[in-house]
C-alpha cells in the first residue's frame, strides 16, 4: 500500500475492452482503490515497456480482465507473466475477472484462483473493493450461546459440553455428595440448562456409560428415556477436584491417615469428620474411594448424610496409609 494507506491495483486488459476498464477503473478509484490504467498512466513519449513494470510492481492487486480479445494479446500475456512471478513472491494478489468466457478457456496456470466475475456489475466491483480494502464477508463472531458454554472446563475428562453441564448441574444440586442424591428430572435440567430432549438424551447416555450416573428410566419419557437421573460415585470422586476445589484422592489418603490415627478398630465416621471439618460433601467421596479400593470395611446401613455412617479400620487400611506417606 502507498503512504496514504490506499490499496494500490493494477488493471491488465485489452485495448479492444477500453469502456469497459475505464468503468471499472473509475468506480475502484471512487472506492477508495489508486487504479492503474495505461490511458491515465502513460503520457506521450513515456516508454510503455518502463511505466508498465512500474504499475504492476507496485500493485498490491493484479486485477486481470479476460475476454476473447485479452487472451489473444501479446501484452496481456507478457503481464500475467510478470503478476504470476509477484504472486509467487507474495508480492501482490492476482485476480482473474472472466467476462464473456467459459471456465475452460481460462489460462491453466489462473484456474486455481478464485475468479471475480462482472455478470452482475456493481455485486463484482464490491468484491473488488471489498478484496482490496481486506473487508471479510464473514459475520461477525457472536457469544456463545448459554447451552453451548461450559460452565467448568473439565478438559481432561474430554466430555461433551452438554454432558459437562449436566455432570456439572449433577455435582453442584449434591448436598452431602453421596450416591443418587440429588434425583433431578428432564424438566429441571431443561429449565437449568437450556437443553433440549436430544441434547438431554445424549448427555444422559454419555455420563451412563462412564458409570457416573444412575437413569430411573421409562418407555413413557419419549426420547429422554428416564424420569431421574441421579449421581453415582464415581461423579463426585472425578468432578470434585474441578468444580469444589479439593482433590477426593487426596482425601482419601488423608482420612485413612485420619482413621488410623483414632486407634480404634471401628469408629463412627461422624467422629473422624469432628477431627476433619470437612463436612458430608468432602468427606463421602473420600470414603467411597476407600471402600472401593477395599482399604475399609464399611456399614451397609443406610444414611442421608455420610455414604456410611461407621466403617471398620483394617490391615489394609494402614498398608494403604504406609505406602503413601
């Protein structure tokens, strides 16, 4: 571009289409595009050879008109070939603009460009002038929509963005983090969430098969297939560390520190979360990896509040602690 920031074009043409770039090369230079062509350039006793190696040289845009008659025209030719080496080097854009001939009877060494055609006049000269002055017809970029966004960016777990939100939704309406607490129906997730019956259906299923969930189902639920969905374990132990800040590994480590710690052989978990201060929600996950991994004996009874409400301290339980300290 010249010092005055305008996008400088060069017009390759033949004589035989003279109206034709004359109306093109006024309608660019109105558009804010400093146009080249031979009748303005060229003054009497200027050496044609000269001027023109200095128009296309300094052409951010080779714009070549093809007609019958340019394609016939030694001096087209002889031009193409200097724009075709600028190109190359990144030296200027070159633009075919076909007009009254077929795509095969366009140059080979021109056909993989994109063309700009005048068929419709003024919708060309705006793709010129939107090409050269850099205008992308792209839309603009909106926001994300609301159920689209991830709410945590669980990067490493790879889910899909409407089964991050649902295991999300699942993680945070967890009072005390133990299995199948909360049950939430497809209304609330479409009332939470934004979600529609297949995007619900299909976050559902993915969490399933991770095992994080547990779906009541019933062939009266259309497509969505379940009345509830509710949390297993295995989504607290995996989305805590995301979403609550601390690491249920971790915690597992540190209760069973905690448990044999006490010195007894059984003890009410209630006690240990006294010593703790974690609360239900931290602590359950914890116990489920340490009943998982058969590091504890745990009561069956049921309990609202802790995922058991006593457990056992074993053998096992201080060769789990021995090894990690």
């Amino acid at each position: 571009m010249n010092s005055h920031g305008k996008p400088k074009a060069f017009l390759c043409h033949s004589s035989d289409d003279h109206e034709l770039v004359l109306r093109l090369g006024k309608d660019l230079r109105f558009n804010g595009i400093d146009t080249w062509v031979d009748e303005w350039e060229i003054k009497p006793g200027d050496s044609l050879r000269r001027k023109i190696d200095e128009g296309i040289g300094n052409a951010d845009y080779f714009l070549a008109i093809l007609t019958k008659s340019s394609l016939g025209s030694e001096w087209v030719a002889t031009e193409l070939d200097a724009a075709l080496v600028m190109k190359i080097s990144g030296e200027c854009t070159l633009v075919p603009i076909p007009i009254g001939i077929p795509d095969n009877e366009v140059p080979t060494t021109l056909r993989g460009l994109l063309y700009v055609r005048l068929d419709d006049y003024e919708e060309g000269v705006r793709k010129l002038v939107g090409l050269c002055h850099g205008v992308s017809e792209k839309p603009p970029l909106g926001e994300i929509p609301s159920w689209a966004q991830r709410t945590v960016n669980l990067s490493s777990l790879r889910l899909s963005p409407h089964a991050e939100k649902l295991a999300v939704l699942l993680n945070e309406k967890s009072i005390n983090g133990i299995k199948y607490e909360p049950r939430i129906t497809p209304k609330e997730i479409i009332d939470e969430l934004g979600l529609n019956e297949t995007e619900i259906a299909l976050a559902a299923s993915e969490l399933e098969e991770l095992g994080w969930v547990h779906l009541t189902t019933s062939i009266t639920m259309g497509e969505i297939g379940f009345i509830y969905i509710s949390p297993l374990p295995s989504l607290f132990i995996e989305t805590d560390s995301y979403i609550k800040g601390w690491n249920p590994y971790d915690d597992a480590v540190s209760l069973a520190s905690a448990l044999v710690n006490t010195g007894h052989s059984s003890i009410n978990i209630k006690q240990v979360d006294d010593i703790l201060g974690w609360g239900p929600r931290r602590i359950n996950p914890a116990l489920y990896i340490l009943d998982l991994k058969g590091v504890i004996n745990t009561s069956k009874t049921l309990d609202s509040t802790y995922a058991f409400p006593a457990v056992i301290i074993t053998p096992r339980t201080k060769l789990f602690v021995s090894q990690r300290i």
